[in-house]
C-alpha cells in the first residue's frame, strides 16, 4: 500500500458511540496518516452525549460529528477506504455493503458503553473504558510498518489488533 493517507471507516449499528470515538481517535494518532470515518447499519441519528462529553473531556473536537448509514459510504463517489473496522459484535454478524476500492477489514469488537446502566459517572466510566480500548488499538495500528508489509502480512495484523 503506496498512498500517504488511508481512509480508515470504523463501523457500528447504531453510529452514535464507539465508532464516532474511533473516527476522530484515528485523526488524532493517525498524524496526518489517516482520515477517520464512521457509519452504522442502522444509525441513531444522534450521537450519544456521553460520547461526546468523553471526547470533550479529552481535548478531541466535536464539530462535525454525526450519526450516518453505512450505505454512504458504498456510493461510487464516496471515499475510497483503505480500512474498514467493526467495532461492535452486532455489526460484525451483519452482511456489509460492497466498498468501493475492495478496503481490508477486521474486526475490533468493543463492549457498548451506551448498554451500560446506572448513574452518570457509571455510565461516562464505560465511555472512558471504551475509550481508552479503542485508543490502544488505533496505537498499535498507526504504529505498523506499512510500507515494509504486503498486504496478506497486513491482514493479519489488523485481525491480530482486534484479539488484543
């Protein structure tokens, strides 16, 4: 894989939590390397609060994000991905657009911290847990030696950050 900047797509069913802290996660780590981006099968139409309020409280912007439909993202004039990641187990047993540009995938299944019940700090403590989760492995993933990886060694990592 040639190109300086990957289009990385992190999807969820419902958009609203995990795969929006993952979208803007990978701008942060990715050093200008990776463009984020997230959808859901069946989106919310919101962005949950608290993940918002997590990213808040951890110096990410919030401007712009927004719960989208997956199918977005398999029109002709969408962006090309490089990466397409599940981050929930519900999205991982569902059957997924054709993405344009045939992007590698893998799945990263992290618990949902909007299932979480109790009072808010409860709650906010699940969206920081999935939080830092999703950070380790975005770490890990920026941190591969692209160039120096063919492709099928590259498959096997990102599946490989998913188990971790």
């Amino acid at each position: 894989m040639s190109q300086e900047t990957y289009n990385v797509l992190f999807i969820c069913t419902g958009n609203s939590a995990r795969s929006i802290l993952a979208e803007r996660l990978i701008e942060r780590w990715g050093g200008g390397r990776f463009r984020g981006f997230s959808a859901g099968s069946h989106p919310r139409g919101e962005v949950h609060p608290l993940a918002l309020e997590v990213l808040r409280r951890n110096n990410y912007s919030t401007e712009g994000l927004r719960s989208k439909d997956w199918a977005e993202f398999a029109q002709p004039d969408a962006p090309a991905m490089d990466f397409v990641f599940t981050v929930c187990d519900k999205a991982r047993g569902e059957l997924c657009p054709v993405w344009p540009g045939q992007p590698m995938t893998a799945h990263w299944g992290t618990a949902d911290p909007a299932a979480v019940e109790g009072d808010e700090l409860t709650r906010l403590n699940a969206f920081r847990t999935a939080l830092r989760e999703i950070e380790n492995r975005i770490k890990i993933f920026v941190a591969l030696p692209f160039a120096s990886l063919d492709r099928l060694r590259l498959q096997r990592e990102i599946e490989r950050i998913g188990t971790t």
